[in-house]
C-alpha cells in the first residue's frame, strides 16, 4: 500500500484554463479579482498588449502562443502555487493562437 506522502508526491500542479465568450473576459478577470484578491496570478490570453493603456491590464495580457507557454513551462509543477495561475481567454482567441500547434502543446498533462 502506498504512503499519503508518496501520493502527494505524485500531484503535478498546473495553471488552470478558462475559456469564456470574448464579451466577458474583463468580467472574469474583475471577478476573480473581486472574489481571490491576489489568491490567483491572472494571465489574459486575448488581445494585444501593445494596444492596452491599462498598466495592469497590460502586464497581464499575452500576447502570442509563446509567450504563453514560456509563462506556463516556468511554473514548477512541484509549486503548489502553480496551481494559483488562471489563463483566461475566449473560445476564439484560443482556437485561433493554438491552430497548427494543438491543445497538446498548450496543455500538458505531465
């Protein structure tokens, strides 16, 4: 039989994906806001971050499939804090920025 320790040990910690009409994405991200505090880091993976004049806004806003994921492969999956990263966007915007690359590459399962 195998140790609590040892299954805790197992859990990888990942950032979670939430995948919204583009209408409400500045909502989600007050709420969460509102509701966490700074509980959760907010990453908003929609619009251009050269185009924001909002200086939170902006420092939150991804802007390409590679920053994304060079956010996402710096968070250790041993960090239970990782699991406090959000990566919000629409349903468009994700299909649109992962297209040729997958959800694979975007979402690993590891």
């Amino acid at each position: 039989m195998q140790r609590q320790e040892d299954k805790e040990e197992l859990i990888p910690y990942h950032a979670s994906l939430i995948l919204v009409p583009a209408r409400v994405i500045i909502q989600w991200v007050g709420q969460v806001d509102r509701f966490f505090g700074n509980q959760f880091r907010v990453l908003i993976f929609w619009g251009d971050p050269d185009h924001i004049g909002d200086a939170e806004r902006k420092e939150r806003t991804i802007g390409s499939l590679d920053d994304l994921l060079d956010k996402l492969h710096n968070l250790a999956p041993e960090d239970p804090k990782s699991a406090y990263t959000l990566v919000i966007s629409s349903y468009d915007t994700f299909r649109v920025r992962i297209r040729g690359r997958g959800a694979d590459a975007v979402l690993p399962m590891s």
